[in-house]
C-alpha cells in the first residue's frame, strides 16, 4: 500500500449544513429576540407591507461563514424575500465588499437584522480567525482543528465555521470519538489498560485518541495503536521527536500554546492536526452591517 | 509496534446511557400512552394513595435490556417508587426469571405499565437476537454489528441493547462517519476520486468507509486507504480473498445474507465485522410480563 | 330497532392521518439521523445542486403503508422535491413494484432515504401482516384489531398502519376508552363494583371494556352492560359459549394465543373482534428500497 | 339483561390528572410570566434566602379546582415548599375559607403566585360554574356535560374542572369520538349513509353521535343505532317526543339554549345528558387570592 | 419643554403580532384537538379532495381580534387555502356581519373550524370588552390598561387583543418592568428603601412603578420618582387629591373596583391610567360561527 | 421633587436568574454535547460508581459569573453531587483561587465538565471585562450597559452576567422598550413623527429611546420627551453639549467607539449611561480549570 501517508493534507471540501439544522437554531434566536409582544418598535414605526431593500457589507476585511443564518431570519419573519448572496460562505470578503443583497418587508427585515446580524458576524469571525491559522501553516502537512470549546447551543454552526475557515473538525461531541486523558488514564491505572478498555468498548466507525503530557507516554501508548495521540503541551524539540518516534504510525495532534505567532514553528515540527480553543471560544466578531 | 491487530475481540465492555438520554424517550412515551386525560382505567377504580409490589419477569429465556427505562417509567409518574434490579442489562434470563421488583404507588404503577414493557421487551428483543449471533461467531475472530436501519426515535436505546447483545456498534448516523455508497460512487465518478473528496472533508476522527460489490472494487479502494471496507453481498469464497488482498491494512464488513444459518460461515472468512439490520429491524419483543 | 347487529363488518374505510401529525415524526426521525454535522458523506461526495430522479420499489409483495413519511422525509430536506405515488396506502404491491417515484436534490434525497424506507418499511410491515390476519378471517363476522403493544412514538403510525391492512383500531391510549383489567377488578373488590366505579366515572362518550378470563367472569360482567368484553386466552369452546350467552348485547373481542393459524378457528366461534400485539410489537419489516 | 338503563347517574368519582400532565402546562406559564430576565421585582426587593408562609383564600365561594397547579407553579421555583391543602378540588368553599397553606422561599413564592391564582382561579370558575348547573338538575336523570368550546392549551385542565364541578366530559377532540355534524351530512349525502360510513370507519371502542336538528331527522338516525344522539336547539316538547322515540335505545344529548334558567326544565324532559360551552369559554374567573 | 404632558391619549395605533409568534399557540392549539389520530369524523364522511367554502360571521356585534389565528389553523391543514378578510382585527362588526371568507379543503376546514373560532371568538371577547371601557372613558385623558391575569399560554394574544380594543399594554411578565406590591416593601422595610433598590437594580430602559393604598404612602413615594404609582382601590375624592399631589411628575394608575359603570368616574379624576383585570379573565366570549 | 436626578448610580444590586430559567440552556448544551450516545470515553474508561472530588479553579484574574450553569450541569447527570460555592458570582477570583468545590459521580463529573466550563468561562469572560469598563468610569455618575450584540441563546445568562460584571442592562429584546433608529424615522418622516408614533403605541410601563447622529436631531428630539436619548458617535465636545442640552430631563446614552482607552473621558461628559457591545460578543473567555 503505497499511497500517500496523510489522510488530511489535501484539497479544501467545504460541506455545508442542511437548512434543516440551521433553521432550528434562527428562530429560537428570533424567538429569544421577538419575545412575547414582538418588535414594538418596528409595528409602530413603520408602516405594514413596505418593501425594502438592503446590503449585507463587511466593515472589515475577513472570511465569511453564516450567509445562510441570515437569509433563514430573514425568511422566518417573510417567506417571500429575497436573498442574494454576493460572497459565499468560505469566501474572502475585503472590506466594504457586498455580501449579499436582500429585498424584503421593511417591518420583517428590521425585526430580523440584529438575529441574522449577531450570528453571521459571530461565525465570520471564528472563520476569519481559523483562516489566519490555516494560512500560517501553509505549505506545512499541518492542519488546524477545533475543540469542544464551542458556544453552547451553536457547536455545529461553530464547527462548520471553522470549515468555511479552512480547518477542519475535531470531534463534535462526547459520543463520536473517545478522547482518553488524565482522569481516565488514573480511574484505568494506566495508558495501555486505558487504550485497551477503550478498544473494547469502541464500536468499529469510532476512533480513538488519548492525551499525553510526555514522550514517555507517548511511548506507552503506542503499542496499543491508538488512532490519534494529542500531545498537550510539548516543546518543539519534543513533537519533533514525537513525530520521529511514531513513525506515521498514528496521527499526532499537538495542543497547547497555540497561537498564531507559534503555530507555524508547530508546524514544521510535523504534527499531523494542531487543536485550539481559540479559534471558538475567542474569536473576535466580524463587523457586519446591513445597509439600507 | 507489535501489537495484537484485532481491535476488537478483546473482553466485551457494556458503555451504558445516562438517564439524561433516556428520559426524554421515556416520558414522550408515556405523553404519547396517557393522552389529555391520564388513565382514566386506573383513576376510576383504582382508589388514591394505595401501594402496590409486582417484579417485572421473563415470559422466556433471553438477553436482558432496557431495564433503566421500565425504572424511569415508574419513576416519572411516582418519584418514590423503589426499582431493584435482579437480573441486569447485558445478563441473560431463564423463562420465569425475575428482572426487577417493584413498589410504587398503584395507580402510577399501573399506568407506567404498558410504556414500561414496550421498551423493556423491544430493547431486550434486540439484545436476545444480537446475542445469539454473537454466540453464533463465538470463538472467530468477526464481531456482530448493527446498521442505520433501527425505530425512529429510538436509535440511541437499540443500538445500546445491541451492545447488551455483545455486539459492537455501526455509525450512529449521517454525522459520525464517511459511508461511501454506489450513488456517491457515481456521484464523483469513481471509487478513487470519491476517497479523495471523502478524505479532503473529513476531520481527523471521522473514519472512511467504503461499500464495494466486487473483489474489483476493492482492489481499486485499497490504495486509498479507507479505514473500513463493506463487502457486500460476497460470496464466502470472495470474503476469503478479500481478506487475503486487504493483508490486514483496513477492517473488512461483510454485509448481505447474514443470518444465524450463514454467521458463522462468513465469521470464518476472516473479517473482522458482520452487519446485519435484522437486529434492530427484524428482533421479535421478548416477552416480559409485569407480575403483582 | 331492526337495523343489522354488526357495526364493523361494513365497507372497509381507510382514514388517513393529517400531514400535521406526521410531519414532527419525520423530522425527529431525520434529526436523530442527521445528528449535528449532517450528512456528511452526501456533502463530501456528491456536488451541490445536482437532481437525481429514484424510484421507491418493494423488495417483496406486501400491504403499503407509509408513503407519506417518504414524501415528508424528502420534502423536509429539499420543498422543491416532486414525488408521485404509483402504488398507494392500503393497496397491495408485488414483488419489484414500484411504490412511488421522486424527483429531488441528490444530497437531499440520499440524507433522507434511510429514514424514509426505515418508516415506509415498518409501516408496510404492519400493514402487510395485518392483511394477512384480515384475509385469514374474510367471510367471518369478525375484524382484526390492534393493541397499545406499539413502538413508542409511532403510535398513530402503527395504528393508521392496522387500518391500512384492513384491521380495526383498538384504543389509543389509556385516555380515550375503559380497559379493566386483573388488577383493577382486585384494587375495586370485583366485577361488579369496578364496572359501576368505570360507567360513574365515565363520559357518555367513553366506551368501557372489561377483561375477563373465564365464562363465570363473563356472568358476573354482563348484567353490568358493559360496551365490550374482552374474553382473554378463552378455548373455541368457551368462546362460542360466550358468544350465546352475551346474546349480542356486548360487543366480545378475543385476546390471547391468536395467530395465522389459529385466528379462523376464532373469528367462527362469532366472537366479533380478534385483538393480537403481533401485528404491531413483531411483524416484519417490508423489504422496500430506492432505486436509483 | 335487567341492569337499570342509565350509565350516567350513579355516584360522582373525581378522576384526577397525574402530575406529569399538569406541570408541562405549569412551567410554560411560568416561563411566559418569567420572560427573560426573570422576576426583577422580586429579585430587587426580596433578599435572598428568606421564608415566607401564606395562605391561598377564596374571597367568594366556589367549587374548588387546579390545586395541583398552585402547589406545582410554586415547587418549580422552590422544589422544597411545603403545601397544604385545606380544602380539596372537587369541594366547597365559603367565602374566606383557606384552601392551602404553603411555606416557601420568598421570592419563588412571589414569583409564582399570579400563574398559581391565575390557573386556580380559572379552573375554580368553571367548577364553581359546572356546579350551579349540576345542583340545578340535581334529582332528574341528566348529567352536566362539556363541550370542545375550551382554552387553547387548557382542555385536559378544563376538562378536569368540569368534573370537579360535578360534571360529566364530552369528548376531548376530534380523535376519540366520532360526532357527525350537518356538514358531514351533507358531504355523505345524508344521515344513514354518514352513520354508516362512520362504523366502517371507526373501532370497536370509539363511540359515535349524531347532531340532529329535527324529530324528523331522529328518525332517521335511530335505525342506525348510534351510541349518542345529540338534539340541537329542540323545544322542550320536542325534547319530550325524542325521549319518547328513541325508547332508551341511545343516549340523548340536549344542546343550545343551555342556561341556569333553562337547564332543570330540559333534564326533566328525559334527556341524558345537557351539554353547554358556557362551562368552558365563559366562566367567571372564580376570585381567589394569596394572603402573606 | 413645553410638550403636551401625556403620553398615551394620542392617536391609537394597533401593533401587530407577527406569524412567527401567533403560529405557535395556533399548532399547539390543533395537536391538542387532533390528538394523536386526528379528526376521525371528518376523515370518515368528507370525502378526499372536495374543497368547501365557508365564511367566518359575528353571531353577536363586537370588536374583532384573531383573524390571524383562523388564518393560520386553516393554512397549517391546507397551505393551499384563501382566506379573504373582510373586517379586520380593531375593527367593530355588526351583528351577522362576515369577517372573512375562506376556501380550502373541506376535511382541513372541518378539521381547523373549532380551534379557529375558540381563538377568534376568545380574543374578539377581550378586545369587545375592551373597546366597551375605552368608549366609556372616551374624551378623558385617561386610557384603559389590562393586567397580568391573563389565560396562561395566550398572554401575547390576549395583551394585542387589548390593543384591539383600543386599550394599551400594562406590563407583559415579571422581567419587563418592576412594580412594587405590598409584600416587596414589607421584605424591604419601606417605600423609600423598596423604590432605592428597584432603581440600583434597574436597567436604565426598565420603568419603575409601586403600588400604594393611600394618599400617605403616596407622599412617601413621590419623592423617589417611581415612574408609576399605581393607586389601590382609592377613592374617587383620593384619586382626585393624588392627581393633585403628584402633580404630572409621575403616570398615575387607578386598579380596584373598575367597572364599566365606575369607569368614567374615575377617568375623570384626572387619573392616567386604569386597569382591569376583567379584560382577560372575564371577558365573555364574542360569538362567532363558521357558515358553509 | 428634590430627590437627587440620577436614576442609576446607586448601590449595585444583583439581581439573579432562577433555575428554572438557567437549567433548559444547561441541558440542551449537555444535549449538544453527549450526542446520541453519551459520553463513549467515561462509560469505557470510568468504572460505575466511582466517586470523585474535584475543584473549579480560575486560571486568570477576575469577576466570577456563572456558578450556578457549572452547579447545574453537574446536577443535571448526578441529582446527588455537591457542590459548594467558594467564591460567589459578583465576586472577584484571584488566579488560582477556587470558585466551588464539588463531589459527584466520576462519570457524570466528567461528562459534564466541558459544558459547566463552557458557560462559566464564557458569562467570567463577559463579567470580566465589564467590570473592567465599570473601573474604568468609577467615580462618574455613568453606568456602563449592553446591548442586543449577545449569543443567540445564551441573552439571558450575558445580561446577567453583565450584571456581575457591575454593568446595568440594556432592552432584553425587541419588545420590552422602543428603540428608534434611523431607518424608522427614515419610514416616519422624521423624528418627530416617529417619537409619536411611538408613544400612541407604547403602553405606559414602556420606555422610549431614540438614537440621534447630531446634536441637531437631538434638538429636534427633546421636545418630544422621550425617556432616553442614545448619542451615536458623538464627539466629547457633543456629548458635553448634549448633557447642557439635555438638561437633566432625559437620560442620554453614549454608543460608539466605546473602548477601556476612551470610556472614562465619554463618562466625564456628563451623560448617563455608556453602552458597549463588545461586552457580549468580543468578551474573551476567562480561563477557569477543574482540577481532580
């Protein structure tokens, strides 16, 4: 079997999110926005079935994910507006630059505006950032991942950003990979009965990877072929030994310090994934306005 | 690395749910069971206040599941009743066998009845016809494993009573897994390709899986290293050789035709995973009755 | 009154359920499936915005029930989606048949079709073994029905699917009609003082069933006028006893050992409804697939 | 079959609802109450930690109903409060008369006390109501039903209180009970072939009435042997007339032109049951209060 | 700043509900109606596919509030169906007179009718009752305001139903605005320490309004300028002597005793507002039918 | 009325969220986060049973808010943890300080901790640095406020965690006060018009605010006496213009380029109240650990 060692290195494939996924998390944030008497301001302000058109426009230059967030507010309060999007989600927007023009009810896209607003300047922003990751370690076979650090209520949506941002997904949830780390390792009494309980317990789609602090570790949990080894908190003297020592055996994923002054030299050392909370859980907005 | 490969023969570990996950399950059954008015049966001639003692027990012999959800039945309509358990979730039950005994208040006891025992005997149908193939394949290398074809609704509990049945877990839906099919296939115009976009999108702890109807295909899958290969519908003369060209670099499903007669044949074939959506689609309820 | 004695043996009326009623089981079905990330695969493999036409075909022959999950299920995921129904509910379809035709978006289609043949399947099966138990006691005054044994949180489903098969529905729930049983007789002191607590608490428009295990039962319960009798594991012989004595002043049902085999030997004692938890806790799914 | 004719007269047994169908009713009240921030008032004033005891009074006697909701509004907010309940639903309360006493932490006690009087106000209004027109026909052979005329979101909770004023209930929606109204008619193309289709249709547990307008269309129905027929806006004689028809072989149901002023005449014209939506939709608030 | 002092006795202006929060309630209200097999008697006698046409008519005049709610019952059975207003919501229907006209499927209208009239005839109540008050204070500088003794779950509706009336808005829960009872100056020790800590609480966008029982506790909390002192049952000559003292500084509210014989008197004290509990929890409803 | 003019600078008072309100966003984000199939590491790595003591411990300095989702979280997988709050919401944490200690179920514990880490590091992050502004203007008559710029889902927890953070809260939402901005005096055809419209609209316990670009609009505002006046983007030399302007008859609110640099200059203008949404969406996280 010849092919190339790594799985991840390749072509960018953005996959989007069914409208069916995204729509529940719209209207309870329309919901949690409109209360129970609605938008006060709106109904007395402005006459009912005027029509208005206006522009989705970066203030500042970054990528943009959530496009479709916007256009299902929008649509929620007026099914028949119109949406056109003149930037994609995973596309680079300059400042200034048009993102998309809606035509709609004057009363339905006011109400609407701060709900399609707070989530599309929310998930441009955690893009914007990855993709700043992602393009310090260009040319690397690392790649930049995410955590479980997400907004409670918006991990897909957040994930999914960090798609449009040119990373890619770490686990989505407690039950869809096994991710062994210290308490779990002390309740087993050890990395090799941990790593074996754990493939045991793991049904054949599920991967697994377990948290070591050191090369010791690492040299522990190799033999049982773990899928991925997070090495947390490794100088780059020890991920570069790390890499030698696991032979492109297992995936290596390196956490812990990650920034973007330090993520490239991360990089060269030839970690596989490189994880970080930030990009969730610190990522600055976007500046989006709608322009009328 | 010198490490056994089978990853999964090794001792069978029933993971279990938490009560968090089941009780929605329970209580919308017991919502969909008591209608607007309640059980008016119970309330018209069973008087206030009167306590009442039963035990669930085994009409017939069988692999016992879903006791946490006869517990959470009673439960949510008495909060003090008393549920001990005698024969445990993952054990097996002689006919007449004792599960668990009861004491709660008559009318709460009552109503949670038929919810009770509709989960009761469907999970555990599910665990005794699972254990049964697992019994089949005793002593080979294959483990027994369930598909995406379960009861609506009820995913998360089935695939738990497959585990009770000592079986492993298939994906737990379109999420948690690459499971790349003829129309994909043809989506992207061939096996290679299709990999490739797979791995592209795919993060670092989402395996890859493949179905191929031929020893051909999947001489053209291999090199791309996917991490399962499904055989399907092979003849037991084709999985022996599939096993031979995969030299153990992927785990190989064979899927198709399995049933207690056949199991243990395509066990000997050598894969390591046997699918069969009759454990969850086809498992007759064991039957389980509520004894005062 | 001389109008004929028998309210159910009439024409056959198969009363649909409203798109409302179905379309929250649909979408919590496609949810579980979904998960949080979505279809991954389809959005790896397959490009946006392709069509795709397939056609639902079944496997075997069989009772249809259940198109309209399938059409929700894909309507769900892509509004646009067209699809006509060639074969439809409550009529009987051989072996290679084509169901229904669509026409859809093809990531959507193929994220929906695992739910929509997992509810399309169920449903027929139940419909099919009901068909089967119906035409087994054509000629007879009797009728095939239901009971509360049913998936939960497919309640309605299963019993529209009874109807689709040419039975009859028992109750819903413990809300909408009196079912005395064992325990309840013992919590009231007998026959008598539980039937004048069920007819004092009842609304005039609640029907009162009482269960009843022997012939003597049966004396005690018939002065008390009770709509229905449920004679529960009575022989022939002891049915057609109970069928002289009720004298056609009670509606009579017989439970307990009724089967293929067994259930015309039952319907021509003259009892009037045959009641079995078969056609809804273990009949077989329907083997039905999408073609594309 | 010597049983006496009628179902409905004998003793009054106050079916109760179980906890798990009130308390969904009761959060969505507090949470409409609550909104998003909570109660600000409360949270202002009211230290933290601090007990209070009250006391929840009638300032006008009535029928007491919805107990349950007072005393599960306030454990949502404080799972430890005490209740003790003075006077029962289903009984009667003079003016100023205690019906609870309650012990709880101040501010949830606070925050809960409108939804608290708000449901038992309400529910203790259609009690009150239910009882002034069963004392009205106290001694006749006819019992004080409902209609579907309820409070959106409140049926099972009206329905209670309907019984708790010594009502009977009428059906509790369109799915179990069939009742053939003059559209139906004329979409059947008349009552005997609406009757008819409504057997073929409907299971051996659902009854079936029919609303009809004249003696003459009574003779209609009565062939066809429905289990309840429904006399709308009938003379008294003629009420008398239809009495005498339908010679005990079904239920008649009196309905329009229902008051306190008319009711004792129409039940002592023989009918079975007098149905009024005025139970339900026009109910005066029954004035109940908390006292500190 | 010269501007005329009041704030509310300007031109009235009707706020609407937008769908997305009316919907809601409307579906709630159908699933509670077509329970979990729908509406057996119209799939019984209405044949598939027939449409019917239908107008909506006041049996009684009144002030009409709800079309929207009729409007979105029909349109969630049959997306398809018209429904053409002719008299709208705030606006007064004679006698016989038709609010809207409707074509739509005749098993859906059917179906709907009864969930649409229990909203349109409740909440046409409130907003006749309503109207009935405003006219009698017409020409005061008063207005008319409701209360927080709403039916649970249709606060929303009940307060635009006010609206209708040409009433306005009290507060809409327990978060929106702070109002001061007796029992939160007791736990605070006073008015001046209760409105102190209100106002240290407070948002800058909340209103601070305290209840007081007379004209000495009045004294005591105008000089901490609440926005509102709501006045408890004073008298005619109190409510006179607090508009003089409080001197247009604050809004004055008279609660307690309000009919629509005592209405004028005391909107002609100079008083602000005047609330009433009786707009939703009495309010009869407006009789109004569905005619084929 | 002497009473000293500023509504707001009193003593900070911190009014909590009930349980009641908390606990539904804690358990959809345990929801989000366990998936289908629960928490697959503990269940294979942790035995049943095990208990396990652990501490919440900040990593950084700064003001605590959030204790209560981490008590939550916990309690919602383990009814019977302990958890003991050592430094409370609204209190400063020094790094390394412990916030609460806790003892539950090892499972549960570490099933839960992501999420009570989670919120509690994201409401210690909003809390932060609002308390940071809140220095910053210490002294100041002006009080520092959100905006509508929270994550959808979690308003309610921001604005209080705003709160913590000695920070008063904007509206909640839509529909509790009125908010004019430039497109609805744009749809009015002035200022004018719409502060008119406004007030005919608003019920008397809701305030009014209108946001100005100049001190012109602020002119043409003032005499319409709207409750606040929001002073977008003025210049320091404008805000003390408007402040003399104003004349204490209005409160104003500055908006724009509001950072730590500027915030005590804008204060020292004299306006009332500073607003920022960077406190809810550019908060960064405070790093708070769980230590075994």
């Amino acid at each position: 079997m010849t092919q190339p060692h790594h799985p991840l290195a390749n072509a960018r494939l953005l996959t989007p999110l069914p409208d069916l996924l995204v729509d529940p998390v719209v209207r309870a944030a329309l919901a949690e926005d409109l209360g129970r008497a609605g938008d006060i301001t709106a109904a007395a302000c402005v006459p009912a079935g005027v029509r208005m058109a206006a522009r989705f426009a970066a203030r500042h230059p970054g990528r943009i994910a959530g496009l479709d967030c916007a256009r299902l507010a929008i649509a929620a309060l007026d099914p028949t507006a119109r949406f056109e999007v003149k930037i994609a989600d995973g596309e680079d927007a300059p400042a200034g630059a048009v993102l998309a023009e809606v035509e709609a009810d004057a009363r339905a896209l006011l109400s609407a505006e701060r709900v399609a607003l707070n989530l599309l300047g929310r998930l441009s922003g955690v893009a914007t950032l990855t993709a700043a990751f992602a393009q310090a370690i260009e040319g690397t076979a690392a790649r930049i991942t995410c955590t479980r650090k997400t907004t409670p209520g918006l991990r897909a949506l957040e994930k999914y950003a960090v798609r449009c941002g040119g990373g890619i997904n770490h686990r989505y949830g407690l039950d869809d990979a096994i991710l062994i780390k210290d308490n779990h390792i002390a309740a087993c009494g050890g990395i090799g009965p941990a790593l074996q309980r754990a493939k045991a317990a793991a049904g054949h789609l599920v991967k697994i990877e377990i948290e070591v602090d050191t090369l010791a570790q690492l040299d522990e949990a190799l033999p049982f072929a773990p899928d991925v080894v997070m090495l947390d908190n490794f100088s780059l003297d020890d991920l570069r030994l790390a890499v030698i020592r696991a032979k492109r055996q297992v995936l290596l994923e390196a956490s812990g310090g990650v920034t973007l002054e330090t993520v490239r030299a991360i990089a060269e050392t030839g970690v596989d994934v490189i994880s970080s909370g930030a990009l969730t859980h610190s990522a600055p907005v976007l500046d989006i306005g709608l322009d009328a």
